[in-house]
C-alpha cells in the first residue's frame, strides 16, 4: 500500500516537473521569438536603447559657436530627419531642406532625409546632448572622453534583449 502511494507521488512529481519545464521553455521560446525596433545608443562605455521613434541631438557648432539641432524619427530602415534647427547660416548648414517658420530666433529646416544609422563624435567643448523623447536633455559628454564616439541605430531587440539592455533615460 504504501510503496503504491509512493509511486502515485513520484508520477504526480515527475508530471507536475515535466508541465513546468514545458512552461518555461514555451516562455523562452517566445521570448526570443518576440521581437521589437528600438533606437540603441552605443558607446565604449554606454550601451542603452529608446523604446519611442523620436529623439534628438544637439550641440554648438564648432565654426559659428552657436546652437544646431537635429530631430529623429525612427523608421524601418534606419532614422528620418525630420528637422533641423541652427541659429545662422554658415559652414555645414542643410540647402535643401523647407524652411518652416519660427518664433525663437532659430532656422527651422523640415528635412525629411533617410540615415541608416548615426555615427556621431561627441565632445565636451561643443556640449554634445541628446535629447530624449520626454524632452529631457542627456548630456552624454559629461560620461565621455574628447572625441568619443556615439553609434545610433535601429535594432530589433527581442524580449531577453530588452530585460537585458537598459533605458537611456536612466543614464
């Protein structure tokens, strides 16, 4: 009788075992199957990702010494730059771009041009920033050496990639 209980409990065991491990290897295979584009920021020290389509960079031109900035979306293929804005025209400054009225002393180009990805240099002495979707501004170059590089891409990440890759806006 009781060896019987015993087999009883090892079969319950051994199922109750198994339908776990069915679980959890369905819940990683769908974890890893499961994919989403976010805007990934790599540097040699910083590697974090933006889940909304939309950020942006700025900084001062190295010429003019006045402020430039740049608007993305994030797009199948890479990002759209969607706007440009610089205080005068000079070296480097967009030609075929609409200019769109403002009221804050800027130039405001719609550019619509396609970048697959960004390769930025930023440095403090131009006070390189990014601008995160919630409009706070992350001064990336406080964190960086002169002249560090910045890769900006769209990357499909899947669900283990997301737990794994933090939030730019905790940096």
């Amino acid at each position: 009788m009781m060896s019987k209980l015993r087999s009883n409990y090892s079969q319950k065991s051994l199922l109750i075992v198994g339908l776990i491990f069915c679980i959890a290897l369905l819940l990683l295979l769908i974890g890893s199957v499961y994919s989403k584009n976010f805007t990934v920021i790599q540097t040699s020290i910083i590697h974090c990702k933006i889940a909304q389509p939309y950020f942006g960079l700025s900084w001062i031109h190295s010429v003019d010494k006045t402020p430039w900035l740049e608007y993305y979306e994030r797009q199948d293929q890479g990002f759209l730059l969607t706007e440009t804005k610089f205080k005068t025209f000079g070296a480097g400054v967009p030609h075929d771009g609409e200019v769109l009225e403002s009221q804050d002393s800027m130039i405001h180009y719609r550019m619509n041009q396609m970048i697959p990805e960004i390769n930025w240099i930023i440095d403090k002495d131009v006070s390189s920033t990014i601008i995160l979707p919630d409009n706070r501004l992350w001064k990336i170059y406080n964190n960086h050496e002169h002249f560090s590089e910045v890769q900006i891409r769209n990357q499909l990440l899947n669900f283990w990639q997301r737990l794994l890759i933090r939030n730019c806006h905790e940096s």
